[in-house]
C-alpha cells in the first residue's frame, strides 16, 4: 500500500485502496454521491467498489457509453442536466469509476457545475492508473479536436486499485504501459532500466506507483502545465498527429501504440540534435521492439503529419515546439524542431529493418 | 488613477486605465487578441477603447446580442468554435468589453477553452465596474438556473474607465449602485455613512474604486466562497428569489431593484433576531427610499419566494443560510433563517407606511 501527496489530496494505490476510499466517505460531509461509469465499469468495476464502499449502495449513477466519441458537449449537457434536476448542490461528490476518457468527462462536469463540486478518481485501466487520474487535467473533445474544452482542476482524491487490471484484455495493459516507460525516459534513468530488463507484470503495484511518485513530482512544479509540465508531451507531438490519422480507419492504433511510435521518432530527433547518441537511440528502440508488438506505419503522405503537427496546442508563434529527449532519463521542454527534422524522423521509422524480415 | 492589487492581478481604475490597458497590450506576448462586446458596447465603446489602445484595430470582434438571454451554452459553444476555425492558440487573449453578462459568459469561455486562455475585464457599466469584473466568478445560465455552470478564474487584469458611465441611461446608473451601497452595510460603516450623505455622482470614481477595495479584501481572503466570501451574498438570498419571479412580467425588476428590496428584508430579519436594532433597521430603510425610487412589491403568494429560497444554491443540507447584517458594518454569514422569519420579514416590507401615500 503505496500513499502520494499531491496538490491538495492523496493517492492511495494498492490492494487496500477502495477501503480508503470508504473512509474518505465516512470521514466527509457530502450533502449527494454520483458515480460515473461506462457499461463496462458498471458491469464488473462497480460490484467491487460496492463492496468495499457499501455507503455507496444508493448513490446516483451515470452511465456513459464507452468510447472516445462519447467525450463530448453533448453528452456534459445532459448530465449537467440531470445534476439540476436531482437538486444536486455545491457539497455533491462526483465519483469518476473508469478509465481515462470516465476521468477527463466527468473532472470536466464537476469543475464547472455550479462553479465546480468535488470529485475523486478511481481509475479502472492501466493507462488512467498510472498517467490520467492525477495532475488534475480534464476535457472534453469538441469541433474535432481532442480536449479543446476543459480545465485544470485537482481531484480530492485518487485511488488506484491495481486487481482492476486484472478484469482487462492483456493489448490494454501494454496499451497503458506506454506512458509509464515515457516517465522512466523523461526523468529517471533507473526506472527505465528496470523496466527494460524486468517483467512489469510481476510487480504491478510498484510499477505503476513509481510511475505516479513521477508525474507527481513534475505536476507539483508546474500544475498550468507553463514549464517544466511539457516533460510529459513527450512522444505525444508526432504521436498524437499519428494517433489523429489512423482513427477510423481499418488501422486504427491504440493510444499507446501511437505514443511508441511517437516517442521512437522524436528520440530519433533528439539524436539528430546530437542530445542522445545512436547507442542511446537503439537501445530505446530495441527495448520498445522488445517488449510491445512493433507496429508498422502505412503514411501515404508526410504532409497530413506536418499540417496536423502545426496546428498542435503544444506550439506558439507558428513554430513546433517539442519535448526532447537530453540523454535517457533527461528531457528538454520547448525544443523548436524543423519539418526537415520530422520528415528525417518518420523516415528512419517506415524505413527500419524490422519491417524488412 | 487608482489600482488595486487582487489574486495575481491589477485593478486599474480612472481616466488613463485605457492607457494602462495599451501598456498591458504592448508589454505582453500574446499571439492574438479577441475582444466580446455587445451591440451597444461594439458601438458606444469600442472606438473609445481604440482610440486608447490602437494596437487592438486588427482584434477580432465577437459581437453578442446583449440580454441575459444569451449568457447560454449555445453561444459560449459558438465563440468555441469560432475561436478554433481562427486557430487561437493557449496564447491568445481574450477582452471582454460589457456589463456583467459579458464578463461572465467571455470569462467562462476564456477559463475552458483549451484549458484555459488568459482574459481582462473592461467594464461598461457601473454594476460591472463596482462588483461584477472582479472575484474572478463567471458563468452561463443552464436549465434555466442562473450561474449553474461556470469557474471562479481570475482575470490577467481589469481596466475599470469609469468615463464609460456617462455613456449610460440613469437607471442603469442607480441599479449598480445597489451593489456599492452593499458594501457599505457589510463591510464599512462610515462608507455606508458617506454614501448616505454626499451625492455619489459627484466623485464616482473615489466611490467605485473604495467598493472594489473591500470587495477586493474579501475575495482574497477566501477566493472560492467557501466562508468569508459568502458576505457578498447579502441581500441577494431574498433579492435573487424576488428577481427571478419578476422576470418576463411586466413589473420586471432590475438586478438593483431586487437587491435592495432583498436587502431591506434580509435586513429585517437581522432585526428580528436582535443582529440590528430598531433604529438601525430605520436607518437602512430611509438612506434606501431617499436614493433610490422605492419600488413596491406585489405578491401573490408567499409559497413562490420561498420555494425558490429553499433551492438556493447557497445552502446545505436543506437549510437556509443566509447572509445577515450585525450592526451596520458588519455582518455574519451562513445564518440560519426560519421560513416563519422570511415570511415576517415580507409582511415588513409589503406593510410598509410608504405604499399607504
């Protein structure tokens, strides 16, 4: 049983977390208990909350379809509306029981329902486990683009249960550790190794804790994401525009594919920057080839990459701006990167031996 | 020329706060600048505005019809849009040009779009001026409950060019002023006697700036209206009751209108729990109907104001908590107020002598 503070509030990750959370709520004095849920989360991630929070038995619940296409105004509108009509009032608790996109709905609706309620976290995947129930950021996708509408705004708690992995296919697990290896690329050398030479299924727990411990500590410094936040942008500038172009088609990627994808070819500028050096930029290649299913890339045109690239909230002033990698474990925010720089990088990818055999 | 420290920003107040804000313009590094009007504001003050600061002749201009009406998220929606067709980045700026309806919807649509773009407040009319452009509270009405979605986000800034009320109809004048004279009551007793004695049209800017000074010290002590914040919540529990009800009838109140009558009661029941003598009460009354035109009440029926009192989001727990004067100067807020002391309170007001002439 692992405890982190961060801004305000603690995450409790571990087997005891949901009793934690049943103390949160004996402990507090909310007037209303919503809990928001996808089909899925309400099917098998309920009962096991329930049973360890029974004061929840009679709380409101939200069920939300599942699926990035349901992160919407819409969809907001009409809980908001429902809020209302259940006289739900300042002192409500949201309770956000579901994986990333559960998290960025429902922290967007309670940060601004009669100018903000309380809400806590209880993420149910890998990825929200480890990277999107903490730092507070939430959002929802609106005229096309992924969470252009939102806010910054702490949760009062997070509390990671890990056995709700165990309730996931294995391709979400590995679609989650993506962000967890970025960390170890980002800010700490040791970690990184670890996970390169060590099974991470054997030690769940630690794993994703470290990885909070992480992000926590980068959050802490820079919560309005000004500075020294961008750290975690990395791999996300291509992989991102990647990750936009494939949805709907027939091959499509997982969020973490994209970030793989993403995070090889920005190393890949970061050595042409002369910041990592080629033994530093195969062996992040080879662990990634190593442990997750290389994916190969069908780009028609570079130039899709590039626009999509340029219209990036990460940049300002009309240049692309980058988190680079500055030896493994080290990163640089707010690199300006050339469309020479990326078109060299997405090269080097589509045209690496693996493909080959 | 006055200026008052907030939460991380300047208040500006008098004839050169244009000038100021052309300064703010020219030092600041914002890669565009959007400015919200209405069409009485796009007219009567946007070229005064220009003419200050011609560095904003190429802004781009959201011209919203004015009304409460349109504070809805059907038109923050199509700002939104707007603004990602134009590509604003995280770095533009938006001004918001207007009364209270224009700072509240332009500051929500500033605090989410991409998790939030930097604003500045130039208030237009002297209720916004005096109350509304700072405390960072902003909002849209939903489901027909005024305020129900929205964030308390500061402003980078607020220009408060008082000469932009000479531009305005005296009714409108005399209805912020409900708002000034509240301050009085709350917070400073020889204020209140001040505004009590002199004509307040003769130094509106001393009069404007003293009311945001102690609106300004009590918002920094408690920014997100958890305790001491509440104060400014007088006169408004009743006074927001009497102005919805009046809405879309012919005897429509003015915000101001309602707030003093609110007030008057509200202050009726301090009396009744002994917070405000006889004599003080008295005095509340007469300064009131001296200034202000009296405005009398025609009630149907006592159950409409209650029942909307007890669903004010301003209580817990089913209570009603009110803000209540204790001495003129001074007051205590989260009060709990019977349904018998506001029904008493009503009967004060609708009895009063000055309806019988």
């Amino acid at each position: 049983m692992t405890s982190i503070k961060s801004i305000g509030y603690n995450v409790e990750i571990g087997k005891n977390s949901l009793k934690q959370l049943s103390k949160f709520i004996s402990k507090s004095n909310y007037s209303a208990f919503y809990i928001m849920a996808d089909e899925n989360t309400n099917e098998y991630c309920m009962p096991i909350l329930l049973k360890h929070a029974p004061q929840l038995a009679n709380a409101n619940v939200f069920e939300i379809e599942s699926g990035e296409s349901n992160k919407v105004l819409e969809v907001a509108s009409n809980i908001w509306q429902t809020l209302l009509e259940s006289n739900a009032d300042k002192n409500a608790l949201l309770i956000n029981l579901g994986g990333g996109m559960i998290s960025d709905l429902g922290g967007f609706i309670a940060s601004v329902y009669k100018r903000g309620i309380d809400f806590i976290n209880v993420p149910t995947s890998l990825l929200a486990m480890a990277d999107a129930s903490v730092g507070g950021k939430n959002g929802i996708d609106f005229g096309g683009i992924k969470n252009s509408i939102g806010t910054i705004t702490q949760p009062k708690a997070v509390f990671v249960y890990t056995e709700f992995i165990e309730t996931l296919p294995k391709q979400q697990v590995y679609n989650g550790m993506a962000e967890v290896y970025k960390m170890g690329l980002i800010a700490d050398k040791k970690y990184w190794q670890l996970l390169s030479l060590t099974d991470f299924t054997d030690n769940m727990e630690q794993v994703i804790a470290h990885s909070i411990y992480l992000k926590n500590q980068i959050v802490k410094l820079d919560p309005f994401d000004k500075k020294q936040r961008k750290a975690l942008n990395f791999g996300h500038s291509i992989g991102h525009a990647i990750e936009a172009l494939s949805l709907g088609s027939k091959d499509e990627l997982l969020h973490g594919e994209a970030i793989i994808i993403g995070m090889i070819m920005e190393a890949h500028i970061s050595y042409q920057k002369k910041l990592l050096t080629k033994s530093q930029l195969d062996e992040i290649l080879n662990t990634f080839f190593d442990i997750f299913e290389p994916v190969q890339l069908k780009i028609k045109n570079n130039n899709d990459i590039l626009s999509l690239i340029k219209n990036d909230k990460k940049n300002a002033k009309g240049k692309s701006l980058f988190t680079l990698l500055h030896g493994i474990g080290k990163c640089r925010v707010d690199a300006e990167v050339t469309e020479k720089e990326i078109v060299n990088a997405i090269n080097y990818y589509t045209k690496l031996k693996a493909w080959a055999s």
